[in-house]
C-alpha cells in the first residue's frame, strides 16, 4: 500500500509537503517514537497540562526498537515525508479497534490523520468489520466528532500517578468508492 495525497500535483506542490502513504517498516521506529513524544508534548499542549503531557509522554520510551516491536502487535500505517514518518495510526483489526493515532505537530491539521484513518476503515471494511472503535484525546475527538463519530463517553486513564480523559468514540464502516 502507497498512495499519494490528492494535494500532490504540481501546483500544490510549493504549498505542502509530499506525502506518502504505507505500511510501517521496523525503520520507522525512530521516527514513530518521536511523532509520538512531540504530538503529545507539543501538539497536545491547548488541551491538556504540562503534568498531563509528561505523564503520557512517559508512557512510551523514545527507542525505535520499542516502536518497531509495537508492529508486530498492531497492523501500523505510516505518512511519509522524504522517506521520514511524520504520522502513524496503529490498528488492532481483529478487534476492528484503532489503538493510537499521531502527527508530528507542525503538519497537523493537513489531513494527514484523516487519510491515515481512511486507510484503516479501509483495512478493517476488507475484513469484514462494520464498525470501529477510538480512545482519542480531548483534541483528537473534536476533530473526530465533526467527521462521523459518535461520542460513547468519557473514560480516565491512569498514567504516572496522574488521571488522564479520553472519549471512546465509534465509527459504523461504510464502503467508500475512490
């Protein structure tokens, strides 16, 4: 799987980066571990505190071999930037479940989430699956909500010693033609 987004023609291509679309490969661990640290320690600063943002940080070391064993786990689907990932989403299919969903601060709001959801609804349609479901942060689900998501409610999760809201959020699946 590679695509390329629809703002990729020549015009645009002064406008915004180009990105490619993938499966995640061992390689990208070091670069899903950082996405991962600046998204929630920069990206995520409007809506949660510093002792928030640490605590969720912290779950997850900054080591590529942590990242690249986490794909054995989880089908992870990559935006690339020049051969760099700048965005992953992990999904568990069998449990038709997207487990996290990062974009590396500055290219935020670009669509480039969005797309990589798209790929995952996709994948999870392919087998057989009707529905997904998301935990998603205070600024992942106001986006999320906008786009088909229904709200099932809030959740808090522990983290260091600090609680931590996310809103379990849930899709139904339906056939898109592209």
């Amino acid at each position: 799987m590679e695509t390329m987004t629809t703002n990729d023609s020549p015009n645009s291509a002064a406008r915004s980066p180009r990105i490619l679309y993938r499966q995640a490969r061992a390689r990208d661990g070091a670069d899903q571990a950082e996405v991962f640290h600046h998204a929630v320690m920069q990206g995520a600063a409007a809506h949660y505190s510093v002792e928030e943002r640490e605590a969720w940080a912290a779950t997850m070391p900054r080591e590529a071999s942590v990242w690249a064993a986490r794909q054995t786990l989880y089908t992870t689907l990559v935006a690339t930037c020049d051969g760099r990932c700048v965005g992953f989403l992990e999904l568990d299919v069998p449990g038709a479940h997207v487990h996290t969903l990062y974009v590396w601060p500055s290219l935020a709001r670009r669509g480039i989430g969005s797309t990589l959801l798209l790929h995952a609804e996709r994948l999870l349609l392919e087998h057989g699956h009707g529905r997904a479901t998301l935990d998603a942060s205070r600024m992942l689900a106001e986006s999320l909500l906008r786009h088909g998501w229904q709200d099932l409610g809030v959740e808090w999760v522990t983290r260091g010693g600090v609680k931590l809201e996310r809103r379990r959020l849930e899709k139904r699946l339906s056939a898109i033609e592209t």
